[in-house]
C-alpha cells in the first residue's frame, strides 16, 4: 500500500450491526457484540497502514430512542471496551479521546473513557475519537454555549469568530477535518455525525454490515479514496 496516499483523518460509522445478527436468527444486542471485533481490525490496521486519526461512531445522540435493554447493553458493551483495549492500546502506541455529551451519558461509562484517556494520553501512533454520545448538532451548539460563556465573562470579546477559533469550542478541539468517511450497510445519510469537520470529506457508502468488515475492507476504501480527485472548491 505504500505507493497510496493515506487520509489522515478516517472517520467510520459502524453501522448494521443489528441487521446482521438479526439475519443469523439472533438478537440485535450478538451484532453488537461482533461489531467490537471488527473495531479492533480496523483499529490495528489503522495502525499498520499510517493512518493518524480514527473516529469511530458508537452511540448518537438520538440512539437513546431505542429499547431500555439495548440501550443498556450498548453503554456496558462500551464500558467493558474501554476497560479491555487499554493495554492493547498501550502497546499498539494509539490514543483515545473520548467526543460527546456528557449530560445523560452514564457516570460509569465517563469514568472508563476517562481511565483510557489517561492511560493513553502519551500514546502518539495514532488517534482514536471514540464518538459516544455524540451529534453533530450538539457538539456545534455545546460549542456556541462555550463561546457564550466567554463572551459574558469578557474572556472573549471579538465581535467576529474564524474557524480556527470556533474549533477551539469542540468537544476535541484538535480534532482534525475528516478526510474520509466510510459508512456500512447500505444506508447513505450522514446521521449527525461529525458535521463541521465532515465539510470537505470523500465518503465511501459500503453493503456490508458492520461485523462482516476488517482490516481488507479499509484498505479497499484507501484505494478507492485514491481514485477520488479532492478539490476543494478550486479547478
Ligand atoms: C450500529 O448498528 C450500532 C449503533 C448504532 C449503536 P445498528 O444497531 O444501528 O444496527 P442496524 O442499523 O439496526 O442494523
Ligand atoms: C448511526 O447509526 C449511529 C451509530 C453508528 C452509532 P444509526 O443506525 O443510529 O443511524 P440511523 O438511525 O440509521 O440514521
Ligand atoms: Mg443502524
């Protein structure tokens, strides 16, 4: 792969994990439990391929509208996660950052992410964005709240913001632009998912659910990202 360019930022939603186990005769809840060895693939050939930042979306701020018992299945699968990479992590050299709400997200799951990050925060392989709890539209509204706390403070008193300043108020503010984003299973919509820094990303829609994917199928996205002409804007 070494003559193909890499994205710097790849972003995934990892999506069609209950379609998959549904479709095996089994309960929403075994697709999400396959759907983690498939995080782990991408996450070590992330690694391998030279990709410097990884987002993983894995649970949206409107996924609190599903069953009491997935949605509790989903934030102990995240804890139990959290819990269990560190070490692999660790050696693999990758860091994690935690991006989302806090209101609502169970207190437990905040303390994992919070274990991880620590454990992680000198780690300078790679970069994973753990999206839990996230929305596009929260994070730009957390961000403006943010900024409006300053503004009354005085701590901010421009009466114009750049881009560049605005980022500040993300929830990682060195998070950067994506540059391409790959959804599984067959839905082609974005789902509130990182909407600033999806602006100028190529997106890459896949058939396959979540669990059937691994480390080929994102190097097949980095061939089919380097047959894509960025511009931009420009000619
Ligand atoms: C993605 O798989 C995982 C989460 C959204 C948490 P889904 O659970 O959305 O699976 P489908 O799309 O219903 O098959
Ligand atoms: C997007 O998938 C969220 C995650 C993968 C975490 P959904 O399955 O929730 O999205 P919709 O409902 O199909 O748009
Ligand atoms: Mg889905």
């Amino acid at each position: 792969m070494n003559e193909l360019e890499m994205p710097k930022h790849v972003a995934v939603v990892m999506d069609g994990n209950g379609r998959w186990a549904i479709k095996r005769g089994l309960e929403r809840t075994a697709g999400h439990e396959a759907g983690e060895k498939a995080l782990m693939k991408w996450v070590h050939e992330g690694v391998k391929l030279g990709i410097e930042e990884m987002s993983f979306y894995t649970f949206s701020t409107e996924n609190w509208t599903r069953s009491p018992s997935e949605v509790r299945f989903l934030m102990d699968i995240s804890k139990k996660i959290m819990r269990m990479i560190g070490p692999e992590f660790l050696e693999l050299g990758v860091r994690v950052k935690w991006v989302g709400r806090r209101t609502r997200l169970w207190k437990s799951v905040l303390s994992e992410l919070e274990k991880i990050q620590n454990l992680t925060k000198n780690c300078d392989k790679m970069t994973v964005n753990f999206c839990i709890n996230y929305g596009g539209r929260s994070e730009i509204l957390d961000a403006i709240t943010s900024l409006l706390k300053e503004v009354q403070n005085g701590e901010f008193s421009n009466t114009k913001i750049t881009q560049k300043q605005f980022k500040k108020y993300m929830y990682n503010s060195s998070m950067r632009d994506v540059d391409l984003m790959i959804r599984t299973s067959g839905e082609q919509r974005i789902s509130n998912f990182l909407l600033w820094q999806l602006a100028y990303a190529e997106m890459i829609f896949l058939d396959d659910a979540w669990p059937d994917t691994d480390g080929q199928t994102l190097q097949q996205c980095i061939a089919e990202y380097n047959r894509r002409t960025r511009r931009f804007g420009a000619v």
